[in-house]
C-alpha cells in the first residue's frame, strides 16, 4: 500500500520504504558526524586526528576559520554555514580572534589562533580546480564530486586529469571500487606509490606512472609546505628504486592477506595501527625516480602496505604526510568507528527503554500495553477500510489518533 503523508498529491512510498528512509539519513548523518552527538566543543581534545568541521560565512566571510559540530548547532544556529564533512588534525576555531567579537558559548577560553590548522577555499564554499561552489547556482544538475585524501579537496569528475570518467574505477552499478583518491597535484608529493606493486591501486584505474631510473638521487627532495592544498602543492619526487611486480619477493618481504601489511623478516610488528615499527630493509629501495604525476585510485587497506622503514618514515615525515601511515586518519576507519558509536547508541536505547519499562508499576505497564494494542487494533482497521491504490494522508493520520482519543474517552 502506498503511504504518504502528504495533501499535496505528491509521490508516494510504502511505509517500510519512509523508514528505511529514516534510517538512512540518521546512517549518514552519524557518518558524516563520525558519532559526534554535538552536545560539547571539541577544542579541549585538541588537533583532532579526524572530525566533522563546518565553514560560518557569517562569521567568517572570508573562509579562514572551522567550527564543530556542538558549536555549529550551539553558537551559530541561523548562521550561514557551510558543512565540510571532515577535516584532518583540526581545532574548533569557534570564538577566536577570527571571529572578532564574537564569543563561544560552549568554550569561550580559547588560544587567539590555532597555528596547526589548515584551509582551503572549501571554508569559502569553493571546491575543485574550476573554484566553483557546491551546489553550483549554474548547473540544474549537480555533478558528483570525488574528495582528495590528500589536500582533501573535492574535485569534479572532468577535472581530475583523466582521459575519460571510464577511467574511475567503479563497478558495474556506478559504485566506487577504490578507497581513497589522490589528485594530481598531491600524487607529485608522493609519486612513489607509484613503485609499490600494482595491487595497491584499485582494479580498473589509471595506468601506472612510467618510471626512469637515476642514479646519485637523495631520498627527499623539496619539501613541500605543511599547509598545501589542490594546486599549490610543488611538483616533489622521492628517489626510490626501478620496481616490478615481484617488488616484494626481491625485498625479502611477504604480503600477508586480509588488509596486513608487509612483513620484513626479523624486524617487523604485527601491530598495524603502529607508524613507529622500524624496518631494517626498505620495500622499495634506493637510485630511482618517478618522472610524471597522475591522480591515484587506492585500493582498500593500501595504508597498510606502505613501508615503515626508518628511511621511508623520515622521508614522510619531511613531506609532512606522515598521516598516511595511520589507519586512523582514514575516511574508512572514521566510518567504521561512526557505525560502532552508533550500534552502541542504538543498543544504549533500547536498554535505557527496557529498563524504563521495567521499573514501572504493574499498573503503568498494563496502560502502555494496552494503549499499543488499541492503536494496533485501530490502524489494522483503519486499513481494512481503505482503497489501496489510494495514498495515506495527513489526515488520515490525525484520524486514526482523534478515533483513539474517542475511545479513551468512552473507557
């Protein structure tokens, strides 16, 4: 049967189909939010690895500051403000010397500036090479937009230096086969992904970057600055060894399956998370140089094949993308802990109903029991009499409960 709760004629859904609808957009929310329940600021946790951040244009019309979510929902409830899903290593900015005279409701005793922070021109509300906004007023039809996890940077699919969209590795329902993308200008960064076997990219993406050799190359060479976004990162190689497939078998290292990384004989760990293991041989060797920067689709878990030699941790570090050795900077881990939170939110809810129900009364429980049975009762007829090929309205609703109220009353 359709049900829509609507006068207006408009199109209609089951009710199954509205709150699986419900759900739906609650699962995104808390993804987007990362279980973030914004009831507190988040400055004093500090350079957060990864959460939600917002953009106030209000406040802030020039884009050079974030809030999160509590004080988006508490300081600048009205505001005109921009949602930027997530940020890495951030602090709440929310009533600092940015925002004039501006306080925080929720933390007003706040450093005049967060020094560690990064911007881009997403907290003006501008996204991709073209510098267009989302939604963009010009288009009836939004394109879709891929995030660098990198500079972090949304990209127009026709903006990201590929021949054609085929290129993008998706499945055949259009759904993303990669787990995170790097644009073209981060890839220059670390254009020695490229020298690690081919399963690090995702199946069906761009060809492999040509590799020459060259001989007398230092490991590291200009370091970008910390604060780089899309198109203003330099053109930086890191000179490791010509690499084949058979890059790990020559390295004396085994792929271990299942989403582990390499394990380097003798002095390997087995803690993933950990971007402190020390290595005694380097994956990917030394004398050689990737010459052109493409964008990268990744492969899922392919943080957890990156070398963590002393070498390739310095080399990291210099480039100050050390944070692509931690599992927990990921969109994908960030989303998993937001389902965990969630599950546990869920479950604290349905014990917090039992228990509730529990420490009832005899009378009280037996009131509940029946006022679900009559509204169980009155809705099982109010369907029988019903033309199904007709949608439920709104008062259709208010008459199931005025019929209850009635009832009640003869009671």
């Amino acid at each position: 049967m359709s049900a829509e709760f609507d006068d207006d004629g408009e199109q209609t859904m089951s009710i199954n189909e509205y709150l699986e609808s419900i759900e739906e957009e609650e699962l995104e929310a808390d993804l987007v939010l990362g279980g973030d329940e914004g009831d507190e600021c988040t400055y004093s946790k500090g350079y957060m690895k990864r959460q939600a951040i917002f953009s106030c244009l209000t406040c802030t019309p020039n884009g050079n500051a974030g809030i999160c979510t509590a004080c988006c929902l508490s300081c600048h409830d009205g505001h005109e403000v921009l949602e930027l899903w997530t940020k890495r290593n951030f602090r709440c900015d929310c009533g600092n010397s940015k925002f004039g005279e501006f306080s925080c409701k929720l933390f007003p005793n706040k450093d005049v500036e967060n020094i560690e922070n990064s911007y881009n021109h997403n907290f003006k509300g501008l996204y991709c090479t073209c510098n267009r906004p989302y939604p963009d007023p010009d288009l009836q039809e939004q394109v879709e937009m891929i995030q660098c996890c990198m500079c972090e940077d949304w990209f127009h699919e026709e903006h990201i230096s590929l021949n054609s969209p085929n290129e993008i590795p998706r499945d055949e329902e259009g759904e993303p086969l990669y787990e995170d993308f790097i644009c073209k200008a981060c890839s220059a960064v670390c254009s020695f992904l490229t020298l690690y076997p081919k399963t690090i990219r995702a199946a069906g993406g761009q060809p492999v970057a040509p590799v020459t050799t060259s001989k007398d190359k230092s490991v590291v060479e200009d370091i970008p600055p910390k604060d780089g976004g899309a198109g203003k990162l330099e053109n930086n190689v890191c000179s490791d060894s010509s690499i084949k497939d058979n890059l790990v078998a020559d390295a004396n290292c085994e792929s271990v399956s299942d989403g582990k990384k390499f394990v380097l004989g003798e002095s390997s760990q087995n803690d993933d998370s950990s971007i402190a293991s020390s290595h005694a041989t380097c994956i990917l060797g030394a004398d050689s140089v990737v010459s052109e920067s493409k964008p990268l689709f990744l492969s899922k878990n392919w943080r957890d094949t990156l070398c963590r030699c002393d070498k390739c941790l310095d080399m990291h570090k210099q480039k100050h993308i050390s944070y692509l050795l931690d599992k927990e900077d990921s969109i994908a881990e960030y989303e998993k802990t937001a389902k965990q939170k969630r599950e546990e939110k869920l479950q604290q809810r349905e014990g917090a109903a039992v228990n509730f129900f529990n420490n009832l009364g005899h009378v009280e429980k037996m009131e509940i029991l029946n006022g679900i049975a009559d509204f169980t009762d009155e809705f099982r007829s109010f369907l029988g009499s019903v033309d199904p090929s007709k949608a439920i309205t709104a008062a259709d609703v208010n008459q199931i409960f005025e019929n209850l109220k009635n009832k009640r009353r003869r009671v």
